[in-house]
C-alpha cells in the first residue's frame, strides 16, 4: 500500500497511481495519515468535502492510521495518561489531545475504507516490564476504539452516499519482542473480533531476523480468514518473505521516500541514481522494468533531474519505484496461484545474498 | 512555447505535455535554456547522448535560447567585449566565456529544431547612444551566429540520423525603445536572410503599451513570409493581441512560474490557491476549462496541496495554465480560421477592462 501522508502519494498524479505497476492495474489501496490531515486541512474540512476519497479524487480502498505512531514519534512534545496522549503540533506548536475515542472520532470524518485502532506503540529496545505495561494500554485502548468506533459509525459522512456500508476497524497487536507478549496480544484482539487484524511495532529499529520471527510466531495467532496487515515495512525482498507466510497487507514510506533521495529498486538490487557512473547511461533504470519510466526515460536523463533538483525527478523516481513494488507483489500472486511460492522465495533469497556479496 | 529550462517544464512529464491543452494535442514546441544546459549536464554530455531531444525524451519540435539572456542576466558575475561574454556559474561560481560562436557550437551540440544568434539584449531604461551600441554590437554577433552555424551546422548530434535536415537559425531584432533603431535591426536581420526572425529586449521592465507599440512597429519590418517571435512574453490578454498582429511564436515562464507559486490563469481572470476563500471550494479551478486538472481536482485540493507544500500542487498548477495557454491560443488560432479575430480582440479588452475595474 503507497502512503499518501497529506491525502497524496507524493509527488505522483491519482491518475498515474491508478495506472502504475503490473498490468497497469495501479495501486489497490492506499494509505493517508490521521496525525497529519487533523492537522491540516484538519478533519471536520474533510468531513464537509464528503471525506478524504471525494477530496483528494481517490475512488479506490483507502485506509487511515489512528495517528497514535506520529503523535509517539515526537518524542518531546507528547506526553502520555491512561485516557490518550497530549502532544504539541510539529507545525505550530499548538496543543492537542487524542484518545482512543477521538481517534476514532477524527477517522470516521475521514472516511477512508480501514481505519485503525489507537494503539501505543511499544519502543525498540523495551524491558518485559515496560513492554507488558504498554500492551495492556493498547488492549484497553483497542477496546475503547472497538466501542466508539460500533456506537458512531454511523457518521462516515458518505453513510447517505453508500447505504449501509460503513467503514472496518482493525485492531494492532503489540507486545514488543516478547513471544508470550504477541501471542497474548493476538489472542486478545481475535477475542473482540475486529474485521482485520494488523502486527504493529515492528521495523522500529529491531534487526531484521527479529521483525522476521515476530511476525511469524504472531501471525500464529491471528485468525487465518480475516486481513493481517504488518504495518511499517519493508524493503523488497522483505514484503516476498511475509507475503509468503500469510500476511495480506503491507504499508510503507520505503519506495516514495527513498525516490526522492534517489535510491531506485530493481530486479538486479538498488541502484543510487545520484552516482556518477550514471553521467551519460542511456539505458532505464532496470531492463527488465516495464514501467513507463523505463520505458521512456534513461538513467542519464534521470540523473541529471535529481541533480538538478527538479521536481520531475521525484515524481519519476518515485513512479519507477512504486512499479517495481507493485509488481514484486504481483509476482507473489502469481507464484501463489501457479504453486511456485517455494521458487520464488528461493530466488529471492539467492538475490539478497549475492547483493549483499556484491558490497561485501 | 512552455519553457522546459533545464530540458525539463518543470513538474511536468513529458507524456502529459503531450496530452495538455485542447484536444490533447499537447505542446507542439518547447524551449530549452542553452546557458543551464551548458553548464549542467553540460552540452558534450548531451552530444554523446545524441541530443536534447533524445536525452529528455521529447519527440516534437525545441528551441535553444542562445544563452545571452541568462548570462546578461548575472549582473555582478559578466563583463562584455565586443568578442564576447566572460561570466561565472551561478552554480559554483567558475569562469566561462560564451561569445556568438561558442553559442552557435553550444546549440549545435545540443541540437534542438531551432536556435537563436547571440545577441545582447538591451536594458531598460537605455539612452539612445546605449541602445544604438548595443545594437551594432547584436547585428556584429547576428551576422558571426550565422556565418558560423552554416559552417558547422553539420556537427548537429542527430545529423546522420535525419540525413540532410539540419537545424533552423533565428535572428534577434533588439534598438530599445526607438522606433528608428528597431525598424533598422529587422530590416538588417532580413538582409542576412535568417529563416526565421525574433523580437528581443521587450518584456524588460517598460510598460506594456510601450512592448505592444515596439511588437508592432517592428512587425512590419521582418518578412511576412517567416516565423515572427516575441520573447519572453507574456500573460494571456498579451499573447491573444500579439497573435493577432501577426506574431507566431511566443514563450514565457510566466503559466509555469506563476503556477508553483500559487497563481492560476482561468476564464474568469487569475486567482491565487493559496487564499483561504478555497479551503471548502469543491468547484474546479475554471468550470470553463476542460483540463485534466479541472475535471477532476477541487479548489480545496488544490489549496491544501500548496499550503502543505506537495509536489503534486506544483504539477497540477502548472498543467492547468498550460492548459488555459494553449487553449488560448487555439482560439486565437480558430477565431482566425473563422474571420472572428476582431471579435475575439475585442471580448479579450473587455475582459482585462473588467478585470482591472474588480481590482480597482
């Protein structure tokens, strides 16, 4: 799932996200982030312009985060109680609070398709004790998210529009690094029996064999015929790996983000388009891409365009990089529908290994 | 023309500059800045990569400034000789020297459709004995570009491939504000017989009665027969009139500039997102406009894309006036196709009239 903070994938037309990747299928789903439409244009703007779909000409799946990882990321302005969180805008300063109660409040003016529980999450490395203590905010907190979420639904402002259908809660599992932790944390979400069920707190600084076991070991848990969505990651070769082991749904920065500063992703590993090597390369950026990138444009062009800090280089890097993770995921469809998951993850693990070969 | 300074309009892709405007049929011409590209990528890179138009992509006509503007431009960093221009990088500061044939070598490596003698653009306010000067010094250059690029014209990156088309030389009619000094340089430039003929040093600063009366005088003077172009010109209202006196060709940053800061041309007059009277506007930037932009994204998109400083608001600001520009001109192009050109002459004054009675 692309990530569109302010209500856009960045830099990148709805009309092209509707195009890119695979098939020119586009993106399924995207994601937009409470924290910061609540700050602007704020979520009762959106609410009056018919939610965050209508506002931003999005007519496919989205989805919102409760805002509770951007509010715990700025450290110094946030300070936490058993009723929510108090934090001070990144923008101007200005005071505001969310509960579990508020969130939900400020995703259901939004609108999106999936909206999340408000969880806490737990911070890379935690003792057992502080691991344990946050969990059982984030149950408590999941449970009170459940409740005003069930009691308000209702005023989804396309509730008239689409009669009947509203909006699906997912609930986060935490519990940090702890096995018992995640399980526990699994076992309680299933038992209040959201729609969808997502693994939070991961590729929170953690080594990536550990993200790695944790989802693993909580998927266990997590009823096998509703959604799982591990949030927060990850590099290619990571999202073929969990894919693998069952999870449905993925979001992450990575391709956007790292389009702007010019790293790309490709079938032969990454490649710093910045680079000199790059001054007078015809070719694209991955032979073996069928993007529109690269079939348009070389390296040598894009080069110059991320040196030149001219916009178009983002927007085609980031174009390039969202293709390339679209069809990583369609690659997996396939290999599941064809039964060649084992191959495909054998190849992809060969891959990693001979990247990581190649800089060593 | 947009202006695509460093081979890219900025914001823009290439696909959709050849989808923008009326009818889809995009932008039929665009310019490129010779000074920008010499010093980044730099002119050889662009030869060995076979040419501006190979190396953006961009199959459809380009023009090359002869890079005279910018560097005249760099007041503190240039010191003229009757051989040429020493200045520095606004880049990092390094020493260069372009004189008319090192422009013409420059624009010939580049290789776009059309380029244009090295000329010294006039300032404004010049005295009669400034103006004159500065005049002979252009026609000496005029006549050096020409003598040089048809001896080297051959060396044009794309010459093997296109065998026997080579590039197209403009001359630059400059004199000032003096009536006698501007019918002398076109009359000039039309003995050394260029295939087609700009109007330069307008547009600087003088008021726009006095660029209208010079576009006119100067007008009948240059063949009818050849392409007439007005430099760096201008807002809407601007080009329909000089279309109308017989003016092909026209570029200005202005519908791309003014787009990422925030100011929109429509039917109704100009406006700028940023103000709070669009925050809840649903409506598009001009119901008139049939631009992609217009069909799909409101005003409070818009607005919300500029305030948080999203690419995507300077992308979709700049296909919108691209979009009002070129429709602009196929109306001026239609009205006269009809024998409607005094009609529409006069729709455009009053409009303008209109507009300054609002503002006043």
């Amino acid at each position: 799932m692309p990530v569109g903070t302010a209500a856009t994938v960045k830099a990148v037309p709805q009309h092209l996200l509707e195009e890119v990747g695979a098939g020119g299928r586009g993106a399924q789903i995207i994601l937009a982030n409470t924290y910061h439409l609540y700050l602007r244009p704020g979520h009762e703007t959106i609410r009056r312009l018919g939610g965050v779909h209508r506002f931003m000409s999005w007519n496919r799946p989205m989805l919102t985060d409760s805002g509770g990882f951007q509010v715990f990321s700025l450290n110094e302005l946030r300070k936490v109680t058993p009723n929510g969180v108090e934090f001070r805008s990144h923008l101007d300063g200005s005071r505001h609070f969310f509960s579990p109660e508020h969130s939900m409040d400020v995703q259901i003016a939004l609108g999106a398709d999936i909206l999340m529980a408000f969880d806490e999450c737990t911070e890379y490395p935690a003792t057992r004790e502080r691991a344990r203590q946050s969990l059982d905010l984030t149950h408590a907190w999941a449970r009170r998210s459940l409740d005003h979420f069930r009691a308000h639904q209702q005023e989804v402002p396309w509730h008239q529009e689409f009669d009947g259908q509203t909006q699906n809660i997912f609930g986060i599992a935490q519990g940090g690094m702890y096995h018992d932790l995640r399980r526990e944390s699994a076992e309680r979400l299933a038992e209040m029996d959201f729609p969808g069920y997502a693994i939070g707190g991961l590729a929170v600084g953690e080594p990536r064999d550990k993200t790695r076991e944790m989802i693993e070991h909580t998927l266990q848990f997590l009823p096998k015929d509703k959604p799982r969505y591990v949030m927060g990651v990850g590099y290619p070769e990571e999202i073929v790996e969990y894919a693998a082991m069952g999870v449905d749904m993925m979001d992450c920065v990575l391709p956007t983000r790292a389009a702007r500063h010019g790293l790309l992703f490709t079938s032969q590993g990454r490649l710093n388009i910045k680079n000199k090597i790059h001054a007078e390369d015809q070719g694209p950026i991955d032979p073996a891409c069928s993007c529109m990138v690269c079939q348009r444009y070389s390296r040598a062009y894009l080069r110059h365009l991320f040196v030149s800090r001219e916009m178009l280089g983002a927007m085609l890097n980031t174009l390039h990089n969202l293709s390339h993770y679209l069809d990583t995921m369609q690659t997996v469809r396939d290999a599941m529908e064809l039964g060649t998951l084992s191959a495909l993850l054998a190849q992809t693990r060969l891959r990693e290994h001979e990247a990581a070969a190649r800089k060593a």
